[in-house]
C-alpha cells in the first residue's frame, strides 16, 4: 500500500508522458493544453485508491484506467466549456475559446476515443466489466448535464430531480472510478457495489457543500467568486428550498431578483431570505445525511480499518472545506 501521493504522482507522470501525435496540430494540441491544466486529478486517483483499498499487488497495471477517467473528465469539460459558454477553465482560456468551438468538439471526441484506448491496455480478462462499468457511466454524465441545461428553463425543480441530476453529472464519474479499481483488483460484486454507492453518495454530499459554500463560503478559500450561483439564478439546492418556502410577498421579491442589475444588492437580498427561511439549515442537513451513507457503505464493506484509511482520508479533504 504506497501513499496517496505516490499515486497522484504517478497519474500525473502518465499524463506528462503520455504520446499523442502532432499532427493534426489543432486537433492534438487541444489535448495537451486541457491535460496540462492540472486539475486535482481526484477522479484518476480513485481508480487507484479503488484498488488499493483491497490489497491490490500491481498498482501500476491500474494507471491505463485512471487515465481513462481521467481523459474522459475532460472530454466532457471541453464539451461542457462550449455549452455554457465559459471563457475560463482552471483559470486559463478554455478550449474553444483559445482555438474555436469546431476545434473543442473534434478534440473532445478524439479525447474520448483515447480513453477507450486505454481501457484497451487494461487486463484483457478485465476489459468486459471495465466497459460496462465505463460506458454506464458516461451516458449517465451525458443525461445529468443535459438535465441540467433542461433545469434552466424550468420554472421550479423538485428536490429529488435536483439530486438525481447531481448524482448522474457529477457523482457516478467518481463512483464509477472508485468501480473500476476494483473490478481490477478482484473484488466482488458487493464490494464493487458498496465502492460505487460510497463515490456516489460523497459525490452527491460534495456538490451540496459546494452550493453551501457559493454562498457562505470564505472566497480565498473557496477558489470561486461567492455567489455566483445567485448572480446567475442557478437552481441550487438552496434555490430549490427557498421557492418551495416563500410566502407569497416574498415570492414576487424572489421574482424581481432575476432583474436586478446590482450584484450587490442581490447576493445580499437572496441571503436574508435564505436566513429568513432557514434553508441553509436544510441543505446541511442533507448534505450531512449524504455524507453518512457514503461513510456507511464504505464501513460495511470487510476490509481492515487501515486499508480504508486512504480513501477516509481523500473523503475528509473533500467534504471538510472552509466557510
């Protein structure tokens, strides 16, 4: 069992020496540049931890997956980039801007092409389950986002449709990702299972801290400007509580808010009836009750209490942010 760092160096080792051709330059040099970004590369690092959990002996066979993943990520990330028309990815241009949006579609499809690629180099015997697991995963992020583009138009989003667009467009990529480590390690179907629900539902506790903290967090420490999501009318689950709680006074103040031009004054507005209404209480909660079904699955699981330790640890880091 090697730390969680020696894993993360060498995913990042894979990325840098990775071979892609040059030529066609504008459908390679993409590539580079979004791999070069550097993001926290969690979700390749999953598939290792995956494995590791159960004692896995060849690490190193486990990297053409994480790649996978990892390449996966960001082909959805240049798609993503070009659907809501984001001028920053990672704070540096995003890819159709730095080059043009015909360019970020080719080089995110080719992008998707070599991650199958890598799951080719995987354990023959193993590539079967890797694909299922792989290709369910893709479609359901493909279905979460377009949910969430469908949530925009939509006057009023339950609860429910709110945490099944967040557990398909963000939350099965790392429990599919934790899977895949284990389907290369061996393990069982309840343990693969168990794995899945434990990414999945700390992926889900994760995206309700984040809208949490767009609004309450310490902007130093967030990384984003608190209260974009407001500025921009996006259906949080903060948002989602507080339409279902207004009064009708409040409604229509609520309403006018979509208008107001004044940064200031609407971040500030939204706050007081999020205060008023209680909902920030409500999304911890939530968050918290998330948070206890992925600690849960991951204790049923019967490996050692220091095997898991890596991966409480990366779940710590993840959900233990400053307000």
């Amino acid at each position: 069992m090697l730390t969680q760092s020696t894993y993360s160096t060498q995913i990042t080792n894979a990325i840098e020496q990775a071979q892609f051709p040059t030529d066609p330059p504008k459908l390679y040099d993409p590539i580079r540049y979004i791999l070069g970004l550097s993001g926290k590369r969690i979700r390749p690092l999953l598939v290792m931890l995956g494995a590791d959990l159960f004692a896995f002996d060849d690490m190193e066979s486990t990297i053409p997956a994480a790649l996978a993943v990892e390449y996966f990520h960001n082909f959805s990330l240049i798609h993503d980039d070009i659907m809501d028309e984001a001028p920053l990815r990672r704070g540096a241009q995003t890819v159709h801007k730095k080059w043009s949006e015909n360019v970020a579609i080719l080089s995110g499809d080719a992008l998707l092409v070599k991650a199958y690629e890598e799951i080719a180099r995987c354990a023959p015997a193993k590539i079967p389950a890797l694909l299922k697991v792989f290709n369910r995963m893709a479609l359901e992020v493909c279905e979460g986002q377009q949910k969430d583009m469908d949530f925009e138009t939509e006057d009023s989003v339950a609860e429910a449709d709110y945490i099944s667009m967040i557990r398909a467009k963000t939350s099965v990529l790392l429990g599919g990702a934790l899977q895949m480590g284990a389907i290369l390690a061996n393990a069982n179907e309840q343990e693969q299972d168990l794995l899945f629900q434990f990414g999945v539902n700390l992926g889900i506790a994760f995206q309700l801290q984040d809208d949490i903290l767009d609004v309450y967090g310490n902007p130093e420490n967030f990384g984003k400007q608190v209260g974009g999501d407001i500025l921009c009318d996006k259906k949080t689950i903060l948002r989602i509580h507080l339409q279902q709680l207004v009064d009708v006074q409040d409604a229509a103040v609520l309403d006018n808010l979509v208008n107001e031009l004044d940064a200031e004054t609407k971040i500030e507005t939204t706050k007081k009836l999020y205060a008023k209404y209680g909902v920030r209480s409500i999304a911890e909660q939530l968050k918290d009750h998330y948070a206890e079904l992925a600690y849960n699955a991951l204790e049923t699981i019967p490996v050692g209490d220091q095997q898991k330790m890596a991966l409480r640890d990366l779940a710590q880091n993840l959900m233990v942010r400053t307000y």
